[in-house]
C-alpha cells in the first residue's frame, strides 16, 4: 500500500471524458511539484459518456488516482459528498473538472493553509460570462441568502477549496441529505482566507448546471440554512388583521357619525380579512414547529470546539 496522501483532490465528473486527460495533467504537474504524497479522487456522476472508462484506465496506469462510481446520476453535491467522504490527506481540495478551477490556483491555497487557515476559498473576480438570468439570478440570491441566514456564505465562491481534515470530519459528520456543502463549511466556523482568480471559461462539454439544477441547489442553501421564511406567515398576519380592524373602525364610524348604510357583505368582508389574519398567524405557528423539527431531524452537532486546555485529554486544533 502507498504512503498516507498529504493532499487529496477531489472531483466529481459528470460527462468530462474530454477534460478528465487535461485535468489529470495539470494536476499530476502541480503534485510533483509539491513534492508529497497526493491522491486524485474522481466521482463519476452516472456519466453517459465514457468517463468511466477513461476513469477506468487512468487508475491503472497511476495509483495516485482513484476512482468512485456512482450508480447513476444524483448530482454535483451528492457527488462531491462521496468523494469528500473517502478522501484521506491532510488539506483536501474539491475542484470541478471542467478546468474552470485551474489547479496552478491550488499552489496559493496550499501557502494560505501552511499559515495555518483551515479553509481556504478560491474566490472568482471577474463576472460570470453565463446568461443574464444566472448572473442577476446569483446577485439576488446571495443578497437574499446573506439577509436571511445567520451564519456568512462567502459571495463568489463555489466549490472550489481547500479543507483541512479537521473540516472535512465535521462535513462528513453531517448526515443531512439535501446537501449544500459551501453553507455547511461556512457553518463549521473554522478560520478561513479568500484566495483570488479569473474564472476562465469551460473549453470542453457543456455545463450540466441548468437553470433548474441551479435553482435547486439556490433553494438547499436557503431552506437548510434557514427557517426565516416560516416567518412569513406572522407578517401576513398581522397585515391581514391590523387592516381588517381598521375597515372595521372606519365602518363603524361611518355608520355612527353620517348614519351611512352598509350592506352585510361588507361586514362580512372586514371580518373575514381579520379572521385570514389568525389563520396566518396559525400557519406560522406550525412553521415554527416544523422549523424545530427541521433542526432536530437534521442532526447537527450542537457546536464545534476549537481548542481545549488543561483537561486530561487536551484536544488542540492546529
Ligand atoms: N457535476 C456532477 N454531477 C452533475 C452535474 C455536474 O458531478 O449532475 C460535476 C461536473 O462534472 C463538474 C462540476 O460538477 O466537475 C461542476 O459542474 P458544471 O461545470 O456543469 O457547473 P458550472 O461550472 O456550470 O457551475
Ligand atoms: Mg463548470
């Protein structure tokens, strides 16, 4: 058996039989320039190409790459997760094997982890070069994401970086299913840096990534990491009641002061606006348990220690 890897690369491919050579080149390049040992994990993603075959044959001519096949497609997360559970080195890294996370990019990211950073996100400078719809579609999202949440999702910054295995246990601790794996780094707290880069184009296949996977994926990261839009039912509510006791006064005004004549389905119109009223607001209580349901069901750990000392088993992070 080879030696423990100090780094693991981890990519998940769906339909990359074009890319997975050049990738495996830049990164072979990278690693011999490192100098240590390493692993190339690939997740074949249900391809209908033949990655697994390409796959297939590079993992007989080098040992250093390794190869996980999934059954079918179940996506780019899912993917990810896998390989992130098998991955063995000290920094891990995930990258997309398109070629979009150039891998000279990783060498800085690795510097960033030796001053001790335990995450370390590649975060793209220039615009996406995608359609105008994923380009405001990702400006809203992250603007609504960061309002919503408590915790900070770095903004331009996909799956590409680097973990320390640290990180990696917490993520793989993790049991949820609907998987956002950049929110639940984030969540984990760890220290992190930001390492800069222009996003080149995809040159080979086309992005699997349609608008709707996309959508999906904005939806897990809202959804898991939180509950406020359970809260919308309050806010109904209250406009609901508060307005229909005002159409309420403002009759009973009318009626006392000027003698006016209503006819019932008026009042009844009032009435029902302040009885949709409390039937938001029960709606939002329900939410509120669904949402403390949603939070036990989901199992995360209570909290992450950094750093402990002078108990008998001193546990020390880094
Ligand atoms: N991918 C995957 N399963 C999927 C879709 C994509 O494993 O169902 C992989 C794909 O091979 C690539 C990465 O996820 O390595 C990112 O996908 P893509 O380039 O299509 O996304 P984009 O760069 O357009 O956001
Ligand atoms: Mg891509």
């Amino acid at each position: 058996m080879s030696e423990k890897p100090i780094y693991s690369f981890v990519v998940p491919a769906y339909n990359e039989e074009k890319n997975i050579p050049n990738l495996y080149k830049r990164i072979k390049s990278l690693a011999t320039k490192l100098n240590k040992n390493w692993e190339l994990i690939f997740i074949n993603d249900g391809s209908t190409d033949s990655t697994f075959f390409v796959l297939n044959d590079l993992c007989k001519k080098d040992k250093n790459v390794k190869f996980i096949n999934l059954s079918r497609n179940f996506g780019h997360q899912a993917a990810l997760s896998a390989g992130l559970k098998y991955a063995s080195g000290d920094a891990i890294i995930s990258m997309d094997c398109d070629l979009q996370d150039p891998p000279e990019v990783i060498e800085e990211m690795i510097n960033k982890w030796h001053e001790n950073f335990h995450i370390v996100y590649a975060r793209r400078t220039n615009f996406r070069k995608d359609n105008l719809i994923k380009k405001l579609g990702s400006k809203f999202y992250y603007r609504f994401l960061g309002k919503f949440t408590k915790i900070d999702i770095p903004r331009n910054v996909g799956d590409f970086r680097l973990v320390d295995k640290e990180v990696l246990a917490q993520i793989n601790s993790m049991p949820e299913h609907s998987r956002y794996i950049r929110g639940m780094v984030a969540w984990t707290g760890f220290s992190h840096a930001f390492v800069d880069y222009k996003r080149p184009d995809r040159t080979q296949g086309k992005s699997a990534y349609t608008f709707g996977k996309l959508a999906a994926l904005g939806m897990d990261g809202m959804f898991n990491f939180s509950v406020i839009p359970l809260r919308l039912g309050f806010l109904m509510g209250v406009i609901s009641i508060i307005s229909g006791f005002l159409l309420l006064l403002y009759q009973i005004s009318d009626v006392i002061l000027t003698g006016a004549y209503y006819h019932l389905y008026k009042w009844l119109i009032v009435i029902l606006f302040i009885f949709m009223g409390f039937l938001f607001m029960l709606m939002w209580i329900i939410g509120e348990y669904i949402g403390k349901i949603y939070d036990e069901v989901r199992d995360r750990p209570l909290y992450i220690i950094n750093e402990k000392k002078n108990f008998d088993e001193d546990i020390n992070v880094k």
